[in-house]
C-alpha cells in the first residue's frame, strides 16, 4: 500500500515510534528511524526492518529536544531515503510534579521535545511536502491532549499545543495533497509508562500487578493497554489515500479515557 513511500519516525528506537516504523515498512514505505539506545540494538532493530520487510531502513540519530537539530534531521533523512512523503512526529519524554514542585529545567526538556520538535520537524519537511504536492503528517498527542491529569503539566500543554499545532498545519496545507492529522493514545505499555507503574507501586506500596490495574481502572474503561501495533495500523491508515481527505483530525485511540 505504501511501495515507495519514504517515512521518518522520530523516537523510533522503541515503543510506539518502533511499531509505527515498522508497521509502515510492513507496508512497503523505506523508513529512517531515530531516538536513542545502545548502537548494537539500533542496528540490529534497523538491519530487522529490512530483512522482515524488503524495504530500506536508515538510522539517523539527533537530539530532537534542539530546535536546529531537529531541522537538520530531517534534511539527513531526506538525504538518506532520498525524500520524505510521511513524518511521524512521535520522539516524547514524561515527567511528573505539582506545578509549584516541576523543575524549570524539566519542564523546558519536556516542552522542547514533546512540542517544539513537532514545530520544527514539520516545518523542515513542509517545504519537500509542498514541492511534491504530497505528504502526510502524523502527530503522536495523547488522551493528554484532549484532557489533563495531575503532576503532568508540562506534557498535558505540550500535548494540547500538539493539537492546536495539528490543525493550524492542516488549514495551512489543505488542498495540497498533504494532510495533518494527531493520533491520540490513552495508556500503552512502553518504558514510558513501566516507569510511572513502578512509581505507582513504590509509592501506594503495593505489587506491580496491582498498580498495572489501579492506573487502567482509574483512566482507561475497557481496562486494557492499546498496543503499539494497533497505533502503527492506524499511522497506515492516515498515510492511505483512504485518508486524503482527513486533515486536523485528532484520532483517539484510548480504550475509553476520554469519553467520559
Ligand atoms: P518510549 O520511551 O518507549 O519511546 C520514546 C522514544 O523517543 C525512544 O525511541 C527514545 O529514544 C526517543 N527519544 C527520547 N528523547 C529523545 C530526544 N531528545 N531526541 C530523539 N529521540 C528521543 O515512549 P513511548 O511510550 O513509545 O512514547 C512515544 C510517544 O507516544 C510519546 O510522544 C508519548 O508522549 C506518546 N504517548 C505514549 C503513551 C503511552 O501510554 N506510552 C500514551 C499516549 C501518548
């Protein structure tokens, strides 16, 4: 479905940015993935992609959290695929304290790379978008950017502007061949979400299985983890035509959170 397609993923060294990689390479698309981690893992989780899936796969690694190397990656994975038709703006960090508590520094890290990295990737690929007269844009928000929970303030705004960013995108490039649009998560078990499990238990004192289902219970109804996979499926979808004419959507994938 996506033969010749050329896809960047950033924060794909694991978790949902590795599924949605994957995912699209599974679907044909050359793919660049990027984020951190041991050099030996990387490239055998690179060398993986292509040998599974008959497609090229690059690794082009860059701190996202800085505005110019955010920029510059995606000039070096347009170099390296030799364009780019789908960016999945993914790369995220989570951090958590009251407000009066949240430290500057963390706060800055947090914005940086879960919103800034999204302003500036998007608008290093636009202009190869624009030349094309194709691209699809994918953001990687939350059930965060729809609603807000407690310690999380620096990730709920930064996933709020996410959304807000995601639409501006879509009126600025509707009619173009490109389309923008935000895929919205509820809980999905990556390190990300281990660590505030492991929290959780440390802190009520209590088994990591029981803390698993008081943080399901307390925000997501159907009382199960969507998978990177299903979020993977659904970055297929948006990258389709099927989907050419959704633009500035926010897709909720979240096992009820926010419908309630
Ligand atoms: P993860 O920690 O498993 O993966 C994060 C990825 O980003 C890794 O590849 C990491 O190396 C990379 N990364 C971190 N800092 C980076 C930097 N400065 N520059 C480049 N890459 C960097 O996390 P995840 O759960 O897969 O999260 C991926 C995205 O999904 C994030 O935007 C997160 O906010 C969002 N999300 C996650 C959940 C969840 O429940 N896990 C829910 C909703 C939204």
């Amino acid at each position: 479905m996506l033969k010749s397609k050329k896809a960047v993923v950033t924060g794909s060294t694991s978790g949902i940015g590795l599924a949605i990689a994957r995912q699209l390479a599974s679907n044909g698309a050359d793919v660049v993935i990027n984020g951190f981690g041991d050099a030996a893992e990387i490239e055998r989780t690179r060398a993986a992609i292509e040998s599974e899936f008959g497609v090229r796969a690059h690794y082009v690694g860059a701190d996202l959290s800085k505005g110019e190397a955010t920029r510059q990656f995606i000039e070096d994975a347009v170099k390296a695929l030799g364009g780019i038709d789908i960016l999945v703006n993914n790369a995220g960090i989570q951090y958590t304290a009251l407000v009066e508590d949240f430290p500057t520094d963390r706060w800055d890290a947090v914005i940086a790379l879960n919103l800034s990295a999204v302003f500036h990737g998007s608008a290093a690929a636009l202009p190869h978008m624009k030349k094309q007269g194709w691209g699809r844009i994918i953001n990687v928000a939350s059930a965060h950017g729809h609603v807000a929970s407690v310690e999380k303030s620096a990730y709920v705004a930064a996933k709020h502007g996410v959304m807000g960013l995601t639409k501006v995108i879509a009126l600025e490039t509707a009619g173009q061949g490109i389309t923008c649009n935000a895929i919205c998560p509820g809980w999905v078990r990556t390190a990300l979400v281990e660590r505030q499990i492991e929290a959780l238990a440390q802190k009520k004192g209590i088994s990591i299985e029981e803390a698993t289902r008081e943080l399901l219970s307390e925000k997501q109804p159907s009382l199960e983890f969507v998978t990177p996979e299903q979020l993977g499926q659904a970055a297929v979808f948006l990258s389709s035509d099927a989907a050419s004419q959704m633009t500035g959507a926010h897709l909720t994938m979240d096992g009820g959170w926010t419908a309630r």
